[in-house]
C-alpha cells in the first residue's frame, strides 16, 4: 500500500477542505470544519479512515468509472445521511452504504463522525452496482477490523504483504455485499 497518509492533529478550515478537494469532495466554506484522515492505496484498492466534524461532504463522479468498482462506507463513529439521486438513506454502526464507485454522492452529519471508505472490485462475481444500497452484512466488524489493521500497520509500497491484503479486503468486500 502506499505510504499512509496520517494527520495526528485535526485539519481545519482551508487545509481541512484542500484534503478534501484533492480526493474528489468539497464542502461548504465553514471555516470551523476539521477533519483527520489516513489514507492508503495500492493498484485496484483504495482505503481511507476519515474522521469529521458536522457538515455536508459532496463527492463528484470520478476517474473510477469503472461499472465493477465499489464503494463502500461503514460508519466508525456516529451515523451520517447519504443521498445520492433519488436515494437517501441514514447510515449508523453495523450498516454499510455501497455504490458504483464513479457515482456523486453526498454525506452530511449533524454532529462528528468517522467512517472507512473502500474503493475496490470484489472478488467473487459480485454484480455492479445500479444505485444505492444501505444494509447490513456479518461480515462488516471483518471488513471493519482487517481495514483498520491494514490503516495501522502503516505498509510501504514494497512489502510482500501488499498482494494478499489486497485480495482479503477485496473478498471482505464480498462478503459484506453478499451478506
């Protein structure tokens, strides 16, 4: 995975909204909004833990337009609003959002909030995604502990490790859609 991205103290107002921007998502100008964000990324598999103060995060259509990509989004801390469309639902622990990866999406949050997002192509046969889908799955405190684990153990890109936590976060990603 490539080297992580941490920021151990919160981001606030332009540099909080700059992360943001260069990930595809905007917010409004609210000086006071903050967040901290890790990230990591290899080929075919996108990671990130992001924590957030209230407010509305706008993602737009981006380069993973492809229709077997996913995204996933599994609440950490409090629960967050996604609308997508005509589509909105309330997202709290032990739920995932998931949508074609290339889709523009809102989240909002009326107090702070983390989540995982995942951007990947599931093994297993999974079929695209048409629109959004809000559910529960067994297999989401897998997804969640192994996504943290591979976020703390902080990988450069050369490690051996790399290929198979690729496919374990890939066929958990599976696993939660198919739960």
């Amino acid at each position: 995975m490539s080297d992580p991205l941490f920021h151990p103290m919160p981001l606030r107002g332009a540099p909080a909204h700059e992360w943001l921007r260069e990930r595809g998502g905007h917010t409004d100008a609210d000086p006071a909004f903050a967040l901290v964000g890790q990230e990591a990324q290899v080929e075919g598999v996108q990671l990130r833990r992001i924590w957030h103060t209230a407010g509305s995060v706008h993602f737009e259509s981006d380069v993973w337009s492809d229709p077997d990509v996913v995204s996933l989004l599994l609440p950490l801390q409090g629960a967050f609003t996604i609308a997508r469309r005509d589509a909105r639902a309330i997202v709290g622990r032990g739920c995932f959002a998931a949508l074609p990866a290339g889709a523009a999406a809102t989240i909002s949050t009326s107090s702070p909030t983390a989540r995982l997002t995942l951007l990947t192509r599931p093994s297993g046969g999974i079929p695209p995604l048409v629109g959004l889908v809000v559910s529960t799955s067994p297999a989401v405190p897998v997804l969640i502990a192994a996504a943290n684990a591979v976020l703390d153990a902080r990988l450069s890109a050369g490690d051996p490790a790399i290929d198979g936590l690729r496919t374990a976060l890939q066929g958990l990603a599976a696993a939660v859609l198919s739960g």
